[in-house]
C-alpha cells in the first residue's frame, strides 16, 4: 500500500484521468456515482463511512440526495485524496469530517455505523481478511457494507490495443495474447462476493452494464498511462514512446469510428441479518 501512497495516490491527478474517460464516453448515460446511491438505505439520521472516498466525487454528485442529518466519515490512506476530496465537495455537504485511516485497522469503535462503503478500492487491499473483519466490527448488528468494484473484463481490449502497437512497430504480425492483471483477480465482479461471504451471512450482487466508446485520443492516453505503476499492461508503458502511442490511438479512432471499451462493474451489498 505504501507505494500506491507514494506514487499513485499521491493526489487525485491519476485517479482523476479514469474518472474522466468514463464520464465522458460511457455508453450507459446514467451515471454510476447515481446508480450506485440509488442502491443504498436511505434512513434519516444515519452515520456513514467511506473508506477510501479518494476525490469525494460520489458525495458531490449526490449531495441534493443525502437524507437529513446524515452523519458522514470520509476517509482515505492518502491525505493528498483527502484534500482534493474536501476541495471538491466544500460546502455542499454540511459536517463532513475527514480522516487518514488504514482499511485494515480502522480506529474507530465498534458497532458504530449504520453504512460502510468502499468504492473501487478493495483489490488494492493487501490483507482483505482483516479490512472485511475490521469493516464488520464498526458496523452496527443491523449495518450494511456496500463495496463496488469492476469486473475482470474491465478495459481488456486496452491492453490488447498496447500489445498491438508494440508488435507493429518491430514489424510483427498482430495476434491475441492473454491478459494479465492480477489487481483485477485480488476482488472483482466474479470473485468478491465468495471473499465477503466468509463475514457476512447475506451477500447480494448488482451488475451496473456498461461499456465505452471513445472518440478521442488524448483522454484514453492519460488513461493508460494513469496505470503505468499498478498494471502488468500498464508497465510495458516505459519503453512506449507516448507521442508515437498517441498517433497509433488518433489511426485507430479515425479507423474504426471510435475504441469500444468493456465496463461493466457491480456493487456487493453485505449485511448480517
């Protein structure tokens, strides 16, 4: 965790380049950080906590939805997300404290919250058996744990597109190569909900259909090499020469009309009833 701190956490400029591409060429036209709200108890007088909120984005797109006298905890590993978060959501959310906090030992007291979130976070998780027992603590007996996460198609063809390039430009014949991404296999659409099954009796599954088409070149490019230090695919980016990359992207939006992406993602709603 501490090199995602140090490097790709830093601040919110990386995370910030992948919440753009999906934003702005998602097929699905309604929004995910909606979706995803739609998708929780909506009591009054709750007390909330996100672990790993990073830009705060889902708050700021849902802050005229909050019910009354939502008690919220934002957190993140990183203070740097911090302050971007609080920077973006100022004053349209009253009260909101924010906290550095380590999923895996979270300092608070138990059975606490009503909701605990982590949103696209957990397959950086190291030691997920003890976040999901940490997560599980804080919670009241009646609490709900609402996890996103993606599924392990997301973004497939970017990696073929970088194969791609690498073998047109030694003059090779281009051919399907398998696809390796471990931070997909650590929790994803297919495999989280027998991890969170293990300390919560009632798991249930909302698939989120998706998928993008983009048009323009310079967006996907801060996309791939946002992921320069935390994919297999993304490493390959140290010997690609990013001017002559975005030339290969430009040729082949212009060629096909537009780069279809896979996106589906889904979100876990875990209790124990």
């Amino acid at each position: 965790m501490f090199d995602l701190k140090s490097r790709q956490y830093k601040d919110s400029s990386k995370f910030s380049a992948r919440i753009h591409l999906h934003a702005k060429f998602a097929t699905n036209k309604y929004p995910w950080f909606e979706w995803v709200f739609d998708n929780m108890r909506k009591e009054d007088n709750l007390k909330v906590l996100e672990i790993g909120c990073g830009t705060g984005m889902f708050w700021k797109m849902n802050a005229a939805r909050i019910p009354k006298n939502w008690d919220i905890t934002l957190s993140d590993f990183s203070e740097g997300m911090l302050k971007d978060a609080q920077c973006a959501i100022l004053n349209s959310i009253k009260g909101i404290k924010y906290e550095v906090v380590d999923i895996e030992n979270i300092p608070y007291e138990s059975n606490t919250y009503d909701i605990a979130m982590a949103n696209h976070m957990l397959y950086h998780v190291p030691d997920r058996k003890k976040a999901f027992s940490e997560i599980r603590r804080v919670l009241k007996k009646d609490g709900i744990f609402y996890a996103t996460t993606m599924s392990s198609d997301n973004m497939k063809e970017m990696g073929q597109l970088i194969k791609e390039y690498i073998l047109e430009r030694r003059g090779l014949r281009f051919f399907p190569l398998k696809r390796e991404n471990k931070l997909f296999n650590n929790f994803s659409v297919e495999n989280g909900g027998e991890q969170l099954k293990e300390y919560f009796n009632d798991v249930t599954l909302k698939i989120y259909k998706n998928s993008l088409l983009i048009t323009e070149a310079q967006p996907l490019l801060d996309y791939i090499y946002s992921l320069s230090d935390i994919t297999s695919e993304g490493m390959k980016l140290n010997s690609i020469n990013k001017e002559s990359f975005l030339e290969f992207l430009n040729s082949k939006i212009k060629e096909t009309g537009g780069v279809i992406m896979s996106s589906d993602w889904g979100i876990f709603i875990s209790r124990n009833k």
